[in-house]
C-alpha cells in the first residue's frame, strides 16, 4: 500500500490510454489546455493527501463504521476534487452491491472486495460508467435494432469477458485510473449478456473516451469559476475490451443487475445533497453580497428573497443531516445512509434549484451578463471610468463588484452555470426516479393508519 | 404535587369563570354541546396520565435535559390532547424567556420558574396570550388613539399591576385555568405600560372570553375529525384585572419585551412542526387510501403526486428532527431546539401545505365533496344503491369509500379543513415571521465566505 | 313559447319527483329548508327574466352566432343564477355535439336541435349528468362486474330504450327539469349499451336523486355567501328508466361516444373560466378589503402579494378573452369558443387557486377562523368590547372588520370555501383532462418549426 | 426620406465612434470577430426592408393606428433583427411620453415629433439609454456622494445642453446611430439637473462605449444559437456630451421626469412579451424534439411536462393578445397596448421562465452539457462510433440528435441561454416593477365591490 504524488499521478496517465476531443485524439494529455485545470485539481489532491512509505492511504479509501464516521466523510468529502469524491462515493456504492448481494453471489461480493483493495493499495482514482447510449427508449435491451446501446458481453472465455458498447455522462474518465461499468438498469430473463458488472482499466485495449468540457478557452478571468473547476465529461467507447474474471462483478445473473445502480444512486444522491448543502449556501452567500454591493439588502423584497433562499440551504442541510443520523449498518458493519431522507433531501435541493437561481438573478440586476470584462477594468482609458460606475456605497468598490457580477454569471449563467443547471436535475438519475426510490422507502403503512384515525377516530 | 382526575378538571372549571359563545353567556361549560368534545378530550387526558397520590405530575411538565430527552418530548405530546400540548409547549416558551431575562432581570426569572412549580403542583393547564387587538397597524403600541388596544398596565400598584386590553386567537382559553400574559411585540421606549406579561387564572375578575368554535351542529358522523376533534378559540377580555406581583414577570422592562414572543414562537413553531410531520403523514396516508378506494394507485399521474406528498412529509420530518439534533442548552441545562431548522422547517410545512392539499383534492376526485350523507347510507329506499355505485374494486365497500370522502372533506375541506389552511399560514407567528427568523439565525458569514471563493478562488 | 314566473317554476317542481336528503326523502321541496336559498335562487332567475305572453323565450337560450355575441353571452351569464348557467352551457355542449357529429348521424343531431327547441319552448331548466360511479378505475365499462357502474342501455324497445345507472356531482339536478345524460368518457366496441346519450326528466319514473349541500343549517349571518349561494349535489340513480326515441341522442353508436363529453368539457371550461376571472377579481377584492381594514395595505409584503393576485386575476382574464377572440364557427354558423385557450386559461386559474387563497389567508390573518360570531356582537355585555378590539383605523368599525373576516371564512375556508377549493380543481373534468386537451390543441408543428431554426438556423 | 443598403449602414459606423471590448479600443468594427454576426443580422435587415429611391421608409418607422395595426405590428417585428425591433419600440415609447407630456410641455412633444421624423428620414438605428449607475441605493440621486451615478447635465448653454454619466446594459449601442438618453426614474423637485432626456449621435464628442457580449469565441458548431444571434451589450459612457436645443427633450422639469421610463417599460414590455411568445413556444417545440428523439414523448410524466409548458406558452400569448385587443389611442389616434395586461403577461412569462428551463432540462437528459462536439462527428476514428451511440429510433439519426443537444444547451444552459435566464428577469425593468405596474393599472374598486357582495350579498 502506498500513496502517490502529483508527478507520479501525472506520470500514471501517460499509459497508452486513448483520448479524444475538439475532434482530435490528444497525444498528451498533461499538456492540453482543456485537461489543465483538472489535472492540477486532482493532481493537488494526490499532494495534499500524500503520506510517504507504505501502508499509506488516503481518507478516501475508509469505510463508515458508525453515523459519526459517516458524517464525518460527507463533511470530510467538500475539500476533495470531484475525482477523489468519485472514487470515494463510487467504491462505497461497489461495496453497499456487494453486501445486498452476498448471499445470493459470494463470489462476486468477494471480489469486490478485492478489488477495493487493488485501488487502496495504489492509490488509484475510479469512476463509475453506468448510463448506456439506450438508443430506443420503447424497447427492452436485449430487443433492440443494435444490440451494442446497452453495454454487453459479446464473448463469454474461460479467463474472463469481452464487452462492448457506450457509456454516457463519464466525469472524469479520461483522467482517473479505473471504470467501474454496471448495467444502467434491471435487466429481465433473456437479457443475461446486457446484466454485467466489472472494473476496466481506462488503458485497457478498446476503450475509447471522446471528451466535452465547460472549461473556459480564454478570458479566464471572466470566468472566475468554471476556470478553477472543471472536469472534462466523457463519453466512454467499450470497443470489445476484454475484462479478466477477478475484475468482472456480475455476468449474467439478471436478479442483481439493478443492485449497482440501486446502491450507486443511494451514494451519488447522498454525495450530491452533500454538494448541495454547500451550493445552496454559496447562493446565498452570493445574493447577500451582491445586495450588500448594490445597498439594496435591506429593501423588503430583497430580504424576502435571501430568506426563502436561506430556508432552501437550511431545508437541504436538515435533509442531509436527517439521512446521516437514520443511517443503518450492513451485516458487515457498513453504515449506509437513508434511503428516503437522502432522496428526499436530493430532490428537494434538485427541484428548487432553478428557483434559487431566479432569485439570484432577480437579486443581482443585469450587470451579471452586461459587465465589462476584468480586461476592461485594466484598460488606461476606460477602466477608472468603469470602476467610477461600478461605484456603489463606502467599502465596495467598482472592481470588486464588476468581479462579483462576473462570478455569479459564471457561476449560475454561463458554462458552468448551465452545466450545474442541467446536472442539478439529471445527476443521481434524475427527479423522477428520486421520487420513485422515496416513495418506495416511505412507511406508508404507518401514514394510512394515521390517515384512518381520521375516518374513523383512534383506534382502541 | 397532586394530579387530577377528569371528574375532578371538569368541577375545576366551575369557578365562576365568564364564558361567551354564539351571543349568550354560558352558566355551565360542562352541559354545552360545543364544548363537549373538547372538554371530553381533555379530561381523558387527566385520565389517561393520573397517578394518585401526592408527588406525581405529569410528563407535560418536564424540562428537557438532553436532545434525547427533547426527541422523546416532541415524540410524546403527539398523544396529548391540544390542552396539555399548549400547556407544555407554552411552561417551556416561558422557561426560555426566564433563562434569557435572568442575567438582567433575575427576579422574574424566579418568579416564572416559581409559577412553573405552581402549575405542575396544581396538575394546571395554562394557555398563552399572545396576540393583541392591534388597532392600526401602522401606529406604535404607544400612539394609537384608544390606548387599550395593545394590552396595558392601567394601575401600578404596590402589591401588583392593573392591566387592560383584548387577546386574540387564544385557543381553549376558556377550558383552561391559567392565560399566561405576554406582549405582541417589541415595545420602544416610552412604552412601558405596554410591556407587560404576567399570569392570569382564568376565573380572575374582569376576564371574559368569547367563543367560536368549528366544532359540527349536526350530522355529526359526516364530520368524523371535526367532530372528534375540536377545540373552543377564545377572544379574550381583559377589563382591568388585578394580578398580584408574584405573577408579573415583566412591567415595563421594554429591552426584554420582545423575549417573551420570540420564545414562544420558538416553542409553538417546534410544536407546530412536530404536529406538520403527523399531518404530512395523515395527507399522503388520506391520498393514499383514496387512490386505493378509486382504483387508481397505479397511475402515473397520481404515483407522481403522492411521491411529491411523501417527499414533503419526509422533509418536514428531517426539519424536526435537525432542530432537535442542533438543540443546544441554556446555562440552566435546558435545551432548545434549533431556532433556523425550527423555522425553516416549520416555514416549508406550511408554506406548501395548501399545495398538498390541493393534490389530494386532485387524487380524490369530486366525491369529497358531493358523497352523500352517512344518514342516506341507512336509508332503506337508497342506502343500498348508493353503496353499490360507490362500490369499486374488490375489497373497497361503498360505505368505507364514502366514509373516506367525509373524512378528506371534513380534514381538508370543510370546518376544519379550512381552520387547519388558515392556522397552518398564522400559527407561529404567520409565514413572514418564520423567515425572519430563519434569515436572523443563519451562518450568513460562512455562506459570504463560500461565496467568496467562487469570486478570489480558495483561500491561503 | 312561453316563459315561466317563479311562482309557475315553484309549482313545477311539484311533479312527482323523488328527492332524498339527510337519510330521508323530501315530500315538499319548496318547505325544505336545505334547498330554500337555491329555489329562491333560481325563482328569482325566472322572475327577473319573465316576459309575458307567447313567443318571449330567455336569453340563455340563445346560439351566439358571432364572436361579440359569445363574448356579451359569458357577460351575461355571470349574473344567472347557476341552473340557469347550467342550462345555457350545457345545451350549448350538446349543439356542438350535434354539430360535430352531424355528417355521421344526421338523425340525432336533428334530435337534439328539436330537443333545444322543446326547453326552449317550455322554459325549462336542464342538467347534464355526465359522471359515472365507474367501480373499478383499471377495468373497461364493459368487462365490470358491476355492468352498471357505467349507464347503460338495459333494454331496446322498438319506442325508446330503457337506462340504468348512476350519475354522480349532479349539482341542482333536484330543482332542475331536465337531466341530458351522457356517456362519462369514449367507448370502445363492444361496449354499445354503454354509449348512450338521452334526456330525462326530472320526474321520469325510476329517477331518484340524493342530495348534499353545503348550505349553513344555522347562524347564518356567519356564512354571508354559503347562506346566499347554495346548490344541492345530486346522486342521481337511474333504476330502469325508460327514455323515448326522440329524445335518445346517442345509443350504441361508439365513434362519437367521447363527442358528448369533449363538447361539455369545452363549455363548462369555458363558464369556469368566465366564473374564475370574477372569484380572482373577488379574491383581489377581499384581499385589498381585510388589507385596508388591518392597516396594512402599505407593507411592502401584503402589496407584493396582492399584486401576484392581481396578476392571477389578470392572466385568467386574458385567457377567457383570447379564448373567445379565437372562436371559430362550426358549419351552422355558431361560434364555440378556442380549445386551446379554454383549457389553458381553466388549467391556470384553477392549479393557481389554491395558491391565491393562501395568500388571502396569509394578508388576513387568524380572525378569519377565530372572529366571534355576529350574534356575540349584538351580545350587551361583550359586543361593544368585542368592537372595540375589532376596530382599527378611521372608516373601519369592528362589526363591518368581523363580518369581513366571516366572509373571508366562508368563501375560502369553510363549507363553500372547501367546496370551492375542491371544484376548482375537479370541475370541468379535473386538471388532467385540461392538460391533455391543451396539448392536443395547440400547434406543435409551428413549435417544433421554431426549435429546428435554434437547431438549424432560420430556414432558406 | 432615403432607406439604405448594407453596405450604406456599415459605411456609415465608421463615424468615429469610440468603441471598447476585451480592454482594448476598436478601430474597426466591421473587421472585429466580437462584431461580425450583429453587424450581418443588422446588415441583412437593412437589405432585406431596402426600397430605392426617396420616400421609402421602413415598417419599423410606422405608428400603429388601430388595434389591427398593432397587432400587425408585433407579428411582423419577430421577423425583424433586435436592432430594427428597439428601434421600433424605442421611438414609440418616446412618441407615448410626447402624447404623455405634450399638454404640460407642448414644445417638447414637437421635438420628439421632428425627431422622429429625422431618425425615420435617414433611416436611423436607436437604442434607448435608460439605466444609470445608481450609486448608493438608498440614497437619492441629489444626494450620492458622486454627483455622476446618475446621467445629469453638467452645464446648461444658450444653445444646448451638457450631460455626464454612464448608462448600463445598453444592447446594440455599439452598432447603431442614435442613443436614446432618458432618465431612470422619478426625479424629485431639486433634482432637476438629474431629469434629463435627449437623443445623441454615437459618435458624438464624449462618447465611449465599452462592450461584452457572449458571441462563441470558438467551435462556433456547437453554440447553433449563439453564433447566429449575438448583440453587443454597451457600457456607455457620457463624459460632458453636447446636446444641442433640438435634440434635448426634457432638461429639468421633474413632473415627468418618470413619463420616459414608464412609456418605455410598456413597450419594452409589449416587445418582451411578444419575444416570450415565441421563446414559449421555441422551448415547448425542443422539448418535444428532443422527446421524440429521446423515444420518450409517450411516457406519462414526459407528456405532462410538454402539456405544462404547452399552458405557459399559450397563456403568454393570451395575455399579449389581450395587452393587444385593449389598447386606447392616444388623443393622436396613436394605439397604445394595455398597461394591465402587458405587465401582467410580461410577468407570468418571465417568473415562469425558469421553470419551464427545469422542464426541458428534465426532458432532454444530460446529454445536454455532455454531449461530444461536433468536431469530434467527423473524426474518422471516433464520428461514427459518436453516431451509432447517439441514434435510438428510425428517423433520428445521430448528429442530428447530438446537434439538438448542442441547441439546447446553447439556447438555455450556457452563453446564450444564462444571458437569457437572467434578461428574463430584468428585461423592462424587472419583476418588481411589472408588479407594481400591474396593480397600479388594475380595477381595484371593481374587485372591492365584487368583495363586497361576498359580505353583505348583492346591491340593491
């Protein structure tokens, strides 16, 4: 077991893997524009945990063994890059499948195991590669016109399996070590080939990754955020890659194909409410700035507005917090949270999200898209005149504000912005099935008999 | 220290108290038929918690040491009848302002704890009054042009205070023994006559209470809740009553004129979330059982609405539960809940109350409020035919289903459906007080600081 | 042709007709007191309309022939009283039935124009009973167990047919002359006996209706609107009733056994939208009436919600106004109002309301609920006090402020306040329909146009 | 009277201007990459609307006389570039406030009259130049510490007038002729330096002008909108501007130093809305595109969120059909829309926006912001692979499917679609104040009396 640095992690990518954007596969990656960002993010990342020597490892590699440990981890993962949170929230979903799933399949619960080892022991970095491309949403998987929309094994040997197919909505593939791939939803008798789980080196011969990213190509100084965060998304190509038997978690077995997105969606959701908390009070803390900046954050409507704000941060916090404290252990002693609190609270934060982007922007004024650019501001002819008119009250001034503006577009109306509208909705599978899985959790045989007393008075 | 028995609660009220209801003087509650339920109620509380003998007092009146002891608290008074909720939440509003008067004023915070033993030792029921006539709005307490429409010192005398004025909305006031005093609202210098509270007993000369009351006159198995449930509201008049000084705990101390109401709202809007967590509940159990009844439980649409019902009771619940979980204590030991979680929890379940109510008049259908009358079920000429059309799936009798019409209207639609739309906006002190609060009790400089950040980048 | 006085109409409800209410069947109706107000009503409808002598016939029974016609129709139509509304609307549904299925079966639409001159020669007052009981909502009408849950034809005779059946949320079918039946949604083939359309009368042997109603029983000086506007609900059973040839309008035909139902849809839409604009003005009205009398029509809050009111009011109104601007004539040269526009502008009032009504609770405040009863004003003793608190800024006395806050009560949240809560969104077929005949109406190739421009740039 | 050509309108920018972008002067525009599309789409309008000869003008220059002349008149400014349409609407916005002002300053009107005239003569491009810095909110324009915050004359000459000041969020004042000056809001007595209005040429002595703008820099493919539809945003910057006698329309009487703004927020508004009719529909018709190529627009919840947008849409064009069908003329005979009515479409349209954003975001997927450039379709080693996984149904091939997602997130979740998240809301002046329009214009008597009859039943 030991840990690596950021040169080492760098030296790692340069593997033999194949990546491609902008319509052209990149030869090095360390030395793109588009992948400098995030290298430097995760890369730190590696600095910042590194503990030199063997027996080392990150914090990332832990398991909650109690409510504590699990809330210490939520609070724990907001100082982590995406990558780390990933490999963090992605091996905890590997583990929850392998506990729900150990009676039935011993043998692939061991290996998970196993393998969670393999990446704690060299420190690797996974993401998981769960949405196929679905092509025909009417038809079943194994119905299809080209069978290769959902991901599948095409050639089932003695020494392991070979799959093909596509896997969509990637963060981070192209610069971590491992794809975990599960199948995107249940899978029905007849469909054994599409029903397969396994781990898949991003190097491995076959795989492919085209890339898109929000990543600012100039004027990052416009840009304050999406320049210091970004992660390319990828679009994994699975061209026939072979998986050895230790790294292959499900073959076949249709009853657990939906056990992996199950427990994935319980930690993607868990990890993104914990996201969410802090994004909801950066919002706030945003639209109070700005009123402050503009002295308008005494005016009635203005402070209506952060209050309803403030209650949406407090609400997703509570849900968070609620999901922590009913958290229930495993047979292994695994702590894994609420299934209904952290739907619940995920999609709450998820639903309103575009509402507390209103008010921002309600709040903020049309200086959030009509700023002058920081070049500008720098500009000997123009740029004190600006600072003169960006001028508000005593203690802010014209540079601050026009940088404030520029944040908060970026941050909730340009590439960034847009890209945390859309994920806000889509990510840990969408609003609808955050409905589905807190309905499902509910105690509604409590709520009826509740409900009854009211027909018929208490009982007894 | 001794309890009372209902024989006992029910003779207790017959001490020359002044009661009004429906433009008449009521010579004796207990023979009244619309305070029949709630007296009813009540007294099979005195039943249900009497232990005889001396040194036995109920659980209403203890004081949480721990979260746990808070968490058990709320969990129990949802067994109470409204009463003895009142009296609890209301001794505990009143602790809070003695904990937080004591440094500045450690008299009355004697006297309070001093009354507190007086009601425990007596088994009492206390009620608060709170909200005070008002006049125009716009004028302070001080200036308006009759004096007496926020409640007044109209005698200072050496062994007590003379007071005056009207207390609005104070529901069981008149089944009640004890009306604790406070002010509205702040009061400014120069209004010290203003700044009263103090503890009044019902019966006290010059206190006289009009009533109004959803209560059902008739036909009363088409109400099933309302009629099992109700309680009287009482406008109360205070026409220059006595108290002596042993039970003013503020007169005139206009710093601390505001600590009364603010403690109260803390512990009504706890109270009141407890009780929003059991509603939720009752609603998605009510939408459920009528989607079952109707045959249409698995239709999208209505999956949808109950899972947005689930996710809002379930929200509510996580708003409680974080308010008690961030309790923390007063020097004396006590612990009080949350003010932001109480708030904002409390604020949510409101706010998007009548939105639940409108998806479960949506689920129900036009029944609610057209099913005939329980008295036509036994009609002999057309009780039969209207059960057979009011007949559905296997398992559903057509007497249940328009039994359960009754219900959803009587809860939600009806005398108490719409006194529970109306005090589900005002309790606590109205929407707008709750965001006050939450906005007042927020870490605004934290989310300032991660807003920054997105502005400078991560600090140091 | 010649129209009836109220007198004539009391008397004409003396014709053998079996009306039950409260468990018990009604001898007289016009002593009854649950249905005095309606009578009253609909008598002082006639009288108001009454001319003598032949050839005279209401305006209610006119066809608009242009769009300034529709639009002066829905004018007038809000001072009628709801039977009346009622019969204009739904004859108008059944023209457009008649005009819509004319081609395919000329016979019927010929029938139905014959019937439209029979009330309008008699000066009758007409229901439609659309709703069915429906037993089990996942079963076909044809393959329940119950086959009557659905009407239907029990029997073909070479004279007429014989029904059997139930129609539910008849409202005023009791004081009405006429029930136009119709099938409650399409029919498939197979399902003949249950595609039938007729007119019954009231008093037809086999028809008996069981009646609710929200009407107050007492204090009806607290309930100013429900004392002044109340219509009985009908549960009409249809026990073999026989029906004559020329007034079957529809009897085994399945092609147009949904053309009845979407032509009601359409008016009643329409007379819902037209009765929403004035409950928005009226709920604009209330709000800005308890806001001046509390002093507080100043806040900044209250102005923002009711300018939200305002604007609800507006929205709705505009719809009503495009929805008949954008009437289109059927062959016979009458005009029928935009689908498009009669279901959106309906959707949006009625999925707001609930919205708006919280608001108005949230301006008005606890009294709404908690107001002492108008005979505790007249009270000697309490009254003068209870006006006194009651009172609050020049121009507003304490008794007109109380009677305020009973209007607002029972318009909003009492017995007409929860029955109107659940009508709005039940009405015209319930929230569900209104989207699916929006969207069936509106242009989306003109939409789908516009996209491919954002797609593709603007076309050649 | 003399139209001109494209190449006459860009000849004509080269006027001296005093243009800035990205912290430097530009010398040319019509070379600069930031430029190019706007100077074509206005370019392509001059064309497009070009007649030879003198007497031609164009329909951007006509004044609706009738109710059909203005509807005609908003049809048709869809077609038109938004230069053309501010154009329009700036000129009959100040041709209000001469109608406005014309009987307390008739010589004021005559100069908006012959303005009009000269802009129309030669063919003129004018934005309006309204928004002033502001300063310190909560201090009053006299009375900011820099007297400039707010546009002011400077110096008052025999001949003309000098202004200093700067107007934010000014779009199109780059490329067009004529800068609309008027002030921001209601300026008080001993504010009548700050009541200022007049028109200046762009190029006039003292004019600067700093731009942003969120045109695609790069991979001009996969921002389909924003590459063909791009404006300047202008930071105009007044620094002592001559305005000569003629061309000053109010210099310091501060009786209708607010009759600009409010005639301009009514057809800024009337403009917006008939804008957010098409938006309306240009989201329901991708929603639906990208459904169908989903495979997904039979799935109930899919459905119903299209039907909700379908609502939005149509209700937006009611109200601006109804903002339409009641407007008045003017004593000129000039057709004004109605106040109400726009305000209130204006409004629903823009606090709605967002929502139906979260509609189409939850419909498309999350494709949205991943899916792969364009340029990555045609790499040879990977297009087609991006192409098999991106196809799902017959008819919807890959790079139309990707290129639909690339449209999406250009028109609604990166530059062009934050821009228009947030102009939503501050366009014609913001939320607030289409609410304060709305209730000012609204028949409050008429709903109070309507109130009324619910407490005291109908008059007489």
């Amino acid at each position: 077991m030991v840990m690596m640095t950021k040169a080492e992690y760098l030296a790692s990518l340069n593997d033999g893997r194949r990546i491609f954007a902008d319509g052209e596969e990149i030869k090095d990656l360390t030395t793109h524009p588009q992948f400098a960002t995030s290298l430097e993010l995760v890369g730190d990342g590696y600095d910042r945990h590194h503990r030199p020597g063997r027996g080392a490892c990150g914090p990332y590699f832990s398991i909650p063994h109690s409510r504590e440990e699990l809330k210490e981890l939520l609070e724990t993962l907001l100082g982590w890059d995406m990558v780390t949170v990933t490999t963090s929230q992605g091996l905890l979903a590997l583990l929850t499948a392998a506990a729900r799933m150990r009676s039935a399949h011993p043998e692939y619960a061991k290996r998970i195991e196993d393998y969670f080892d393999h990446c704690k022991d060299n420190d690797l970095r996974c993401v998981q590669a769960i949405t196929d491309a679905k092509g025909d949403r009417t038809v079943a998987p194994g119905k299809q016109e080209d069978p290769d929309v959902y991901t599948r094994i095409v050639e089932r040997r003695s020494d392991g399996i070979v799959v093909r197919g596509a896997k969509l909505h990637i963060s981070s593939a192209s610069i971590s070590h491992e794809l975990v791939v599960m199948p995107t939803k249940k899978m029905k008798p007849g469909e054994e080939d599409w029903a397969v789980a396994c781990a898949i080196p991003v190097n491995a011969p076959g795989v492919r990754i085209v890339n898109t990213n929000y990543a600012p190509r100039d004027r990052h100084e416009d840009f304050p955020h999406s320049s210091r965060h970004n992660m390319p998304e990828g679009f994994v190509l699975l061209d026939d890659v072979f998986v050895p038997n230790e790294r292959v978690f499900l073959a076949g077995e249709t009853d657990h194909s939906a056990t992996f997105a199950h427990s994935l969606g319980l930690w993607e959701r868990l990890g993104g409410t914990a996201h969410l908390v802090e994004i909801g009070d950066t919002l706030v803390g945003l639209a109070q700035l700005i009123a402050e900046s503009n002295g308008t954050q005494r005016i009635s409507h203005i402070r209506e507005k952060i209050a309803e704000m403030v209650i949406y941060a407090t609400l997703v916090r509570a849900g968070l917090e609620a999901a922590i404290a009913n958290a229930e252990p495993s047979p292994e002693g695994w702590y894994f949270p609420s299934e209904l609190f952290t739907n619940a609270a995920k999609h709450f934060g998820a639903a309103e999200f575009s509402h507390m982007v209103r008010h921002l922007h309600d709040i903020g004024g049309g200086s959030i898209v009509t700023a002058p650019s920081i070049a500008d501001l720098e500009n000997e002819e123009v740029g004190e005149q600006i600072k003169k008119y960006m001028h508000t009250v005593d203690g802010v001034d014209g540079e601050y504000r026009t940088r404030l503006f520029h944040a908060i577009r970026d941050y909730t109306a340009d590439a960034f912005g847009g890209w945390q509208l859309v994920t806000m909705i889509q990510s840990g599978g969408g609003l609808y099935a955050q409905r589905l899985v807190s309905r499902k959790h509910y105690d509604m045989d409590k709520a009826k008999a509740l409900a009854l007393e009211v027909v018929n008075g208490p009982k007894g």
